[in-house]
C-alpha cells in the first residue's frame, strides 16, 4: 500500500496588511526625504556660497574688485604671498590659538565645578545661575577700560597671559549655564555610589564626573574657544603690538584709510579660517557626541 502525507499549508496572513504597511512607510519615507534633502541642500549652499566668493575674490586684482566681477579675469596670486608673508598674519593666527586654547582651558577648569556644585549642592540657590550669566550678556565695550587698568596694574597688558585671562573670565557664565544642562543628567546614583565607597567631594567630581562629562566639556570647550578666537574689541583695546595682536585685530588693520586691497583682506581671512575649520574636524566626533549627550535614553 502506498502511504500518503498530507502536508497542511498554514493559514495565510491577511492579505494586503503587511504589504500595505510597508508600503505606507515606504511612501512617508519618500516624502520625508525630499524635503530633507531640500532643506539641507539649502542650508549647504547659504554655507558655501559666501566661502566661495571669498576664495574667488582673494585671486582678484583691484580692477576686478572695482568692476564688481563674480569670478576674477586673471588669478592674483600676489594676494595670497602678501597674506602670508607681509601682512603678519601667521603671527597672529599663532597669537589667537594659544589666547584661545588657553582662555578655553581656564573657562572649563572654573566652570566644571561651579556647575557641579550649582546642580548637586544647590550653591547660591536659584539665582546664582542668572547673577554669573548676566555679565556675559552686556557688552564687552562697559568692561574695556576696567580690565586695561587692571591688567596694567599686573603687569599683563599687551600680552597673551593677560588676554587668555580676560577671555577666561568673560566666557565663565556661559560655561556654566552650558554644563549645568550636561551634569544634570548624569545618574545621580553613580555619585551616591562613589560616596558609599568612601570617595571624597573632590575624588567624586574629578574620578566620577569628569570622564563622564568629557564629551560635553569638548563641545563646551569649542564653543568657547571659538567664542574667544572670534573677539575683536577686547583684542584691539588690550593688545598694541604685532606679538599679542590676534586675528581679528590684523584682519581690520588690512583695511587701510586710503587704499583698500580686498583682494589681499580675504586671502587673508581664508587662511585666518582655516584654524577653526581644522579644529572642527578635528573635534568633529567630540562635539557631536556632546551635543547629542542625553539625548537618547
């Protein structure tokens, strides 16, 4: 006898849901990404465009400049040599990375603890937070004349200590109002933790909070420096010769009363540029990773 095997087919899903589902998100999907698309091929191009008629314009001569062209009839390479080499301004692009790097370290090493504190401990209540961020929001012009006195007292005017300090003082408020967001965040249960175990207030915030904050105090850190690479008015007031001069301060000496070479001014601002481009590259992972800090759970 032959045996036969009935195989049971199972029960088909119900047509037409699943398809219709990934269906349904294949259409959403392709209506999100064009506009996505959009919005960033815009904001590329409102990017890019100011950059590249700034490098056309720094190989334009003067005649092309005064004839108002978009691209230059011949390349002026003169533009960049003086740029580089008469203009100081290597010099000062040196001057503004160390001013800035060094305020940028002085504002973190201030700023961790006192948001720390400002957060955990509840020190200076609820107002403590907007009394240290209020000076940063007047303007730098108020402070000028009170910091050249003093820096001049210290023996600090016209020099890169005394500008770091400067640029380190004014950016505190804005670290900390910045971090306190970052500390919040961090699980307060690692902190009780540590303490149970017998680590002190300092072994805490120095073993415990700082490597957990790394990634903010990065992207804090390029804020800030970037904030301080950027200034001009306290620059210009503070610093008087070529070995402390920053630059903006050298950008803005380019402007002569009488003969104004454009060409030259953006070759040099291209190359004072640069730095912070690099930096951002550079710091890219970092500063990403501190500004989405938190953000999924």
């Amino acid at each position: 006898m032959t045996s036969t095997t009935l195989t049971r087919v199972p029960d088909a899903a119900p047509v037409g849901t699943p398809a219709r589902r990934r269906t349904s998100g294949r259409r959403t999907s392709g209506r999100r990404f064009p506009v996505a698309k959009t919005v960033l091929g815009i904001s590329l191009a409102l990017t890019l465009i100011p950059l590249l008629y700034l490098l056309s314009l720094s190989f334009m001569g003067r005649a092309d400049v005064a004839a108002g062209h978009l691209l230059p009839s011949a390349p002026a390479w003169g533009n960049w040599e003086a740029a580089l080499t008469t203009s100081g301004l290597p010099r000062a692009i040196l001057n503004s990375v160390i001013a800035a790097g060094f305020g940028a370290l002085i504002t973190l090493a201030f700023a961790l603890p006192a948001a720390w504190a400002m957060v955990r401990h509840q020190t200076g209540g609820k107002t403590l937070t907007a009394s240290i961020l209020a000076p940063w929001l007047l303007p730098p012009i108020v402070a000028v004349i009170p910091l050249f006195t003093l820096l001049r007292i210290l023996g600090l005017n016209n020099t890169l200590v005394g500008l770091a300090v400067v640029y380190a003082l004014a950016n505190t408020g804005l670290a900390v109002f910045l971090l306190q967001g970052f500390v919040k965040k961090v699980p307060l249960e690692i902190e009780e933790a540590a303490a149970l175990d017998g680590a002190g207030t300092l072994r805490i915030l120095f073993r415990v909070v700082l490597p957990l904050l790394t990634p903010a105090l990065i992207a804090v850190g390029v804020v800030v420096a970037v904030l301080n690479y950027n200034e001009f008015l306290l620059a210009l007031f503070l610093t008087q010769g070529p070995d402390s001069q920053t630059v903006p301060v050298i950008l803005s000496l380019l402007l002569g009363d009488k003969v104004q070479d454009f060409g030259q001014l953006a070759a040099a601002s291209l190359v004072g540029v640069a730095p912070v481009f690099a930096a951002a590259v550079f710091l890219q992972r970092g500063l990403v990773a501190g500004l989405t800090s938190g953000a999924v759970k």
